[in-house]
C-alpha cells in the first residue's frame, strides 16, 4: 500500500520551499503520495505535490508529517499534529534548530528510512491551558488551548502586575513581576531559560514555574509534577489593570483581573521520529550552546 507524506512548511524561508520541493520531487519519484495545503501545493508545482484545504487536512490523510523551517515553524506544526496522534519529521532550517532535528542534506535518506525501517519515536509531552473569565461559573465555559513549550500569563504594557498562582487548590504565593511562565520540559530551554529556570531533560514529568523579573529576591524558579494543575490569576492594583495569556509565544489572549488561567497536562503528547543523526538532548546543549566550557583567560 502507498504511504503519503505530509509537508507543513514555513512558506516565507525560501530555504524551506526548495528543501520541501527536492523531497516533494524525490518521493514523487518514489511512488509516495505528498500532501500540502493549498498555498503551499502551488509553490511545490510540477512536484506530484497534491492540494488539499487545510493544514488539518494535511495531518488527518498523511502517514507522517515532515516540517521544514525553525523552532518556531515546529512548534505551531505540534499544536495541529499532536491532537491527531501523527508522528513528525523535523527539518532544520532555522538559526539555531534547538527543536528540530535532521539537516536538509540527510533528509531524503531519514525520509527514506521511515518509509521502510522501523523508526524508534521519541513522546513529548504538551500544555493545555483553560482561560475561565470573571465572574463565570460554569466549569465548560473556558477557551481551551494546547501548547508545546509554555503558558505566560505577562503585563500587557512594561509594567509590575501581581499574578495569584496556585498549585491544584493551594496557594503557592503572588508573584509581583513582569509574569509568570509555566513552561515543560522542552520549553525548559526557551522563555522560561531566560527568566533564570532550569534546563530540564525531555523526559522529566514535570512543570517549571518562573516568575518572570520577580520584585523581590525570595522568588526562584520551581519544579513541580505535571501532574498538577496550575491556575494563573492576576490581581486588579488599579483601574486599567490587563494581562496577556501568551501559549508557545504564538497565539495570545487579552486577560482582565479575575479571569483563571488553568494550565495542566494536554490529553496529547507529540510524536517526534528518531533517525539515526539526530544529535541527543546533552549533545544539543553541549555543542550549541557550549556548556560547562573552561573560559581561557586573557
């Protein structure tokens, strides 16, 4: 039976159009079928490149799915995949490549691979986050949203807020900062990094809580089960108090005081595939970012 391979790509990377071009080519070539949207089936023409409306739709008919641009390219590509339980092939394209995993120099040969061997999978695990407004009741009356990397509840303007966060029913304190972050494991080296949390391996079950530039010296970052719910509230200190709900970087919602944001484990997980060249977690850190290096002195 013939396979088909979704793309989701970052058509704005001209480097991603003609690295998702040559594989389109190859497995055409190869008698594998190849799906895209529509934007994107146009800029692959003359490819065997099949049109199909949505990204859902790309996910929902494919096999597997392979993204080709930067973390952030990969990171909007989870959101839609993981609901569906499709594994995924990451093409590195971007600057830095923290998430994605194999050069576009091997990838016909890591595609080629998944078409006939066994691949291991490696499951990451993701957010949800449940935006309940003031002064509701009603528990199903939320916007729910899933996420890869973290949950920032932040000020909307450069200003001080005080966030209320709770861990299950307890309080665990009012952060007085700039926000907090809620952040899993993989999102352990991005926003939550900067705000001075841990690096935290993919396979840890847990969360990071950091408050971001805390107005005091008492607020460290913490790490607790992901087991636990996390609920984010800010609290109103004058007239025009507001807040975003930022999940991933990407997608952000305008919150008032008294409206909860709930963040706990998402009912999906994201499926990566393992070929043979993609680096380690301690590898990444290592090469990428140096770590642990002896500075020569002057």
């Amino acid at each position: 039976m013939s396979q088909t391979v979704g793309l989701l790509i970052n058509e704005t990377k001209p480097a991603a159009v003609e690295a998702a071009r040559d594989l389109a080519t190859f497995l055409e070539y190869s008698g594998v079928n190849v799906l895209s949207q529509d934007a994107i089936a146009t800029l692959l023409r003359d490819t065997g490149c099949h049109a199909v409306p949505t990204r859902d739709d790309v996910v929902v008919n494919s096999d597997f799915i392979v993204v080709f641009g930067g973390d952030g390219t990969l990171l909007a590509a989870c959101r839609t995949v993981a609901p569906h339980g499709k594994p995924i092939l990451a093409a590195h394209l971007g600057h830095f490549g923290f998430l994605t995993q194999v050069s576009p120099e091997g990838l016909r040969a890591a595609v080629e691979r998944v078409l006939t061997d066994q691949v291991p999978v490696e499951e990451r695990g993701m957010l949800q986050a449940q935006v309940r407004r003031a002064g509701s009741d009603n528990p199903n009356d939320c916007e729910t949203l899933i996420g890869m990397n973290d949950v920032v509840v932040a000020s909307g303007a450069v200003r001080l807020i005080y966030v209320q966060t709770k861990i299950g029913d307890e309080l665990l304190a009012t952060y007085a900062a700039d926000g907090v972050i809620v952040a899993t494991p993989t999102g352990s080296t991005g926003y939550s990094l900067s705000a001075g949390g841990p690096l935290v391996h993919p396979s840890a079950p847990v969360f990071v809580i950091a408050p971001i530039c805390p107005h005091t010296m008492a607020a460290r970052p913490m790490v607790i089960p992901n087991t636990e719910t996390v609920t984010l509230c800010i609290e109103s200190q004058r007239a025009d108090t507001s807040g975003i709900a930022s999940i991933d970087g990407q997608i952000e919602i305008v919150i008032a005081p008294g409206d909860v944001v709930s963040v706990s484990q998402a009912p999906y997980k994201v499926k990566f595939l393992q070929v043979g060249d993609s680096p380690s977690f301690y590898e990444k850190i290592r090469t990428r970012w140096h770590y642990g290096e002896r500075q020569n002195a002057g």
